[in-house]
C-alpha cells in the first residue's frame, strides 16, 4: 500500500483525486480521517508560469480565506517535500454534475457570490469546475489557486464559459477523454 507523508506523520494513499498544473491531489487516510495530500509538482505548464509553488499555496490560502471564499481548511504544510495536508470536502465535482445533468441554478448562484468576494478583495480564482465540488448542497472552491483580478478571467467573462453543456465545455471534455 503507498504511503505519504507530512513531516514525520504516514498517510495511507487511497487514489488520486487529480493532476492539475501545479500538483498531484491525493486521497488520503489516517486510518482515522480522510484528507487531501498535494504533492507540488514541476512539470511543464505552456500557459501558467509558477514562482515557488509551496509559498504561493500558503500566501494564496491566506488571501482566499481573508476574502470569505470557502475552502477546504489548510492542515499541515511540509515546505521541504513541497506537500500540504488539507481538509477533504466530500461530493461531486461541479465538472461532474454538468456531465450528468445534476447541475442546480443554486450552484451557480453560489459561484456568484464567491466570485463577487473574490472580485472585492482584488482576486480571480480558477473557476474551471473541477475546481468546485458541492457538499450538502453547499458550493465549495477546493483549489487554493488565486492571481490579481483582471477583468477577462473573471467569472463573468471566462468562468461561464465551463458552467454548463456550453460549446467551450464540450470541446474541453472531447479533448480530454482519451486521457482518462
């Protein structure tokens, strides 16, 4: 069984959750809890270029929760290993309930609201939607990722665009289903 740890604390790795740009977010147990485990990652990114990706997670937590956007809540961080341990919000992906027509308007008002948080603090989060997921019918951003507002990659102007079974969602889906 793979383990993971966080300073001298093993997790047992249940499966991998995702592989986004800038890490590899596992599910992990305890054998108490469950949580997620980030390993960062330094692969390439031809569209997103990354300072120190360990301090940029911390200082974006801080922004994020300082904003009222909910997010999962930082646990632990092991800055030498470029790992972090946060708390595992469980439900589906707002990526998934477009796939599989459970997409509520409830939902994207919620999205709304954050976004209206984030643009007051002079954010913009990653609203691609597998980015959300909702638990108990409560939307939540589970990436930590955030950068400076700036007009076209607000909600409003690019988020929307993934929201629901739009032409841009679609193509986006055609092209990842061979990488599953």
């Amino acid at each position: 069984m793979d383990k993971l740890s966080i300073k001298d604390k093993e997790y047992i790795v249940i499966k991998l959750l995702g592989h986004g740009k800038g890490g590899y977010s596992y599910l992990v147990s305890d054998e108490n809890r469950t949580y997620v485990l980030k390993q960062i990652h330094h692969e390439p990114c031809d569209y997103y270029n990354f300072g120190n990706k360990i301090e940029a997670e911390k200082a974006d937590y801080e922004k994020l929760d300082k904003a009222g956007i909910l997010i999962p809540q930082m646990l632990d961080i092991d800055e030498p290993n470029e790992r972090l341990l946060k708390e595992y919000i469980e439900g589906d992906t707002v990526y998934d309930l477009i796939l599989s027509d459970k997409m509520k308007p409830e939902y994207l008002e919620q999205v709304r609201q954050m976004s209206e948080l984030a643009y007051k603090a002079g954010l913009n989060i990653d609203y691609f939607p597998t980015n959300f997921v909702v638990q108990d019918e409560t939307l939540y951003y589970i990436d930590y990722e955030c950068n400076s507002y700036m007009e076209e990659w607000n909600f409003e102007n690019w988020g929307i665009k993934y929201w629901s079974k739009t032409p841009e969602f679609l193509r986006y889906v055609e092209e990842h289903l061979n990488r599953i």
